[in-house]
C-alpha cells in the first residue's frame, strides 16, 4: 500500500478516534466526519480538512451529560441529608456547632459559585471564587462520608471534611479535562441550590413560630440563593457546550487547508 493510501481518510466517518502525536503530514481528510477526534501534538503539516466535519460529537455530549446528571444526584443526596439532620436541633445541643458549620459552608460555596457564573472567564475573582465554591463542595461530601462511615465520629467527619477539600483543589486546579469541569460546575451549583433548601426551611421554621421578621429575612436570602442555584444551574449546560470537540492543541497544521475561517479554529487548538 502506497504512502498515500495508508494517509487518505477522505469521506470516512473517524468521530472520536485518536491520532494523538501520529505523523500525518499530507493526510486526507476532506469531506471525514471528525467530530470529537484527538488530534493532539500530532504533525499535520499540508493536511487537508476541507469539507470535513468538525465539532463535538453525539457520543461526548452523551457522556457529560450523563456525568453531570449523576453528579448532581450523588451531591443532592448528601446536601439533602445533611439539611435533615439539621432539623430538630436547637441552640446549645451538641450538634449546634456542626449546624452553624453547615450554614457557613453552603453559604459560602453558593455565594462563591454565583460569582464564579457571572464573572468573565479570565477573571481572577471568578476563578478564586469557582476554586472556593469547588474545594467547599468537595469538603461537603468528605464531612458527609466520612462521617458515614465512622457512625457519626465527628473528628472523623471533620479530618474528611479536610482532605475532601484537598481533593476537590487538586481537581479544580490540575485536571482540565471537560469532564472534570462539568462534574465541578454540578457539585458547587447543586451545593448553591442546598443553601436556598437550607434558607427556605429555615424561613418555614420561623414563620411557623410567628416569628414574621427573621422569617421574612431568610426567605428573602432563599429566593436570592435560588436564583444563583438557576445561574449555576446554566453554568453545567455552558460547560458541556464547551466540550473538547474535535482537538488540535499542540498540533503542527503548517500549510493545513481548512474551509473555515483560521481564527474560529484557533479556538480549538
């Protein structure tokens, strides 16, 4: 077989193959379907992507959306149950401690994440705070399991509460996969909504008791916690439209014909 068959992939469907470092200079790929291919660090040089298919494919959405939908049920479910053990504590118990420190995390974590959404993506505030909503969300889950697991020790609870966050930080800041930052995106927006849960039952409480203002006020801060939970909410959506569709990151495309616009694909690369 001659050097130019072995490098002719015209009109073939390749969606999410990997030619990741392979020297494919002069290859042929006008008219393929390569949408969520990897085409990392791989020598390009002369290829041709005309007519080709480019972009993210069915299987990557598939997949995140997934993710995000598993996430948001794994932290729901512990954000729920740690709001109902909250219930029926009053001040003084020996749980009160860990009911202000429930209060504080999903107050913080959804404030944090609210400003994450809304800040421009090269902010340095909204990256500070996307990395505190992240690591406050990751604390959540430590506290809950190892909690768990050491029948309610609260040293236990606490030294998970630590390293969960520890882990969450080494999560936001050194995996840039797309997965790893919709599944981030999923626990602080589902850690925002658990600090409206709190709020509003918090409100329920106090009007229950006719105690009108303290009611009023923390079912004024629920819906605003509810409003960032729909904000952060949109934020998962946002993410998987930012998949990794088809990669060139690291790529040589010298002299690579393409028939879009360059600037559209620098975005990719």
């Amino acid at each position: 077989m001659s050097y130019s068959d072995v490098n002719n992939f015209s009109n073939q469907v390749l969606r999410n193959r990997s030619f990741q470092g392979q020297v494919l200079n002069g290859a042929d790929f006008g008219g393929a379907d390569v949408r969520g291919c990897n085409f990392r660090n791989a020598q390009l040089v002369g290829a041709n992507f005309i007519g080709a298919k480019i972009g993210v494919s069915g299987r990557q959405i598939a997949v995140l959306s997934a993710g995000a939908i598993a996430i948001c049920l794994v932290v729901g479910d512990v954000v729920t149950r740690l709001i109902l053990g909250t219930q029926g504590q009053v001040l003084g118990s020996r749980s009160w401690p860990f009911v202000l420190l429930l209060y504080g995390v999903l107050s913080v974590a959804g404030l944090a994440g609210a400003i994450a959404r809304t800040q421009p993506p090269t902010s340095k505030i909204g990256r500070f705070a996307g990395t505190i909503s992240a690591i406050l969300s990751g604390a959540l889950l430590g506290f809950f399991y190892a909690g768990t697991a050491t029948n309610n020790n609260s040293q236990a609870a606490l030294a998970g509460m630590a390293i969960g966050g520890v882990l969450m930080f080494f999560v936001n800041s050194r995996i840039r996969r797309q997965f790893a930052k919709v599944a981030i995106v999923a626990a602080r927006s589902v850690a925002t909504y658990g600090a409206a849960f709190l709020f509003s039952a918090t409100a329920s409480t106090f009007l229950n008791t006719h105690k009108l203002f303290w009611g009023t006020c923390f079912g004024l801060v629920s819906l605003l916690y509810f409003w960032w939970s729909f904000v952060s909410f949109s934020a998962i959506v946002g993410e998987i439209r930012k998949a990794q569709d088809t990669s060139f990151r690291g790529a040589n495309l010298a002299d690579a014909k393409f028939d879009r616009n360059y600037i559209n694909l620098k975005s990719k690369i």
